[in-house]
C-alpha cells in the first residue's frame, strides 16, 4: 500500500477500535473509530490539538488528500466511555463514512 501510495495521499485513515469497559455492568464494547495515524513526512504536516492531536487537517491543508488503509487495525484501550460512542459521531467521520465499506 505504502511504497504504491498515489502523489495526491498525504495520510491514510485508519479503523482504530477502541474497547471500552462499561464501570457499572463491567461489559466491555469494541467501538471502531476513524482515525489519521499513518501520514508523510513533510513540513506542513503537523499535529494539531492540544489533546486528541489530529494531523488530517494539517494534511488538507497542505493540498493532500486522505486515504483509507483498510487492512492497518489499530487496538485501543479505554478506561472510560468515551464521549461518541459510533464511528457517526468521531472527528474523522466524513472520511471514514465516505469511504469505509459497509458490513
């Protein structure tokens, strides 16, 4: 994917699945996230946030586009409930949503 990644691809959206576990049933819950991790190395390209840090705007801006690795999976622990508990309601939504498959 990487070493065939088109001019245009300055990052990939990834599918990180975060578990949660539920402090008063105990349940745990896998929620799945689009998430920017894997990008370029370029000047213009930077975090941005003080927490939560996102690059996919700093990516936009730099006149790339966003692409989708489907096949990176990225695990992520959570302590807590996070506040969106659906990939409609993550910061990376409309990438996602536009280009995820559906099951």
């Amino acid at each position: 994917m990487l070493t065939h990644a088109s001019a245009e691809v300055g990052g990939y959206v990834i599918e990180r699945h975060d578990i949660v576990k539920d402090p008063t049933s105990g349940k745990s819950e896998v929620n799945p996230v689009g998430i920017v991790r894997l990008f370029r190395k370029h000047p213009k390209i930077r975090y941005q946030g003080a927490v939560h840090e996102r690059p996919g705007d700093s990516i936009l801006a730099a006149g790339f586009q966003l692409g989708l690795a489907t096949q990176i999976k990225l695990t992520h622990l959570v302590s807590a409930l996070c506040d969106f508990k659906s990939v409609e309601q993550s910061p990376t939504a409309p990438v996602f949503l536009k280009a995820w498959p559906t099951a």
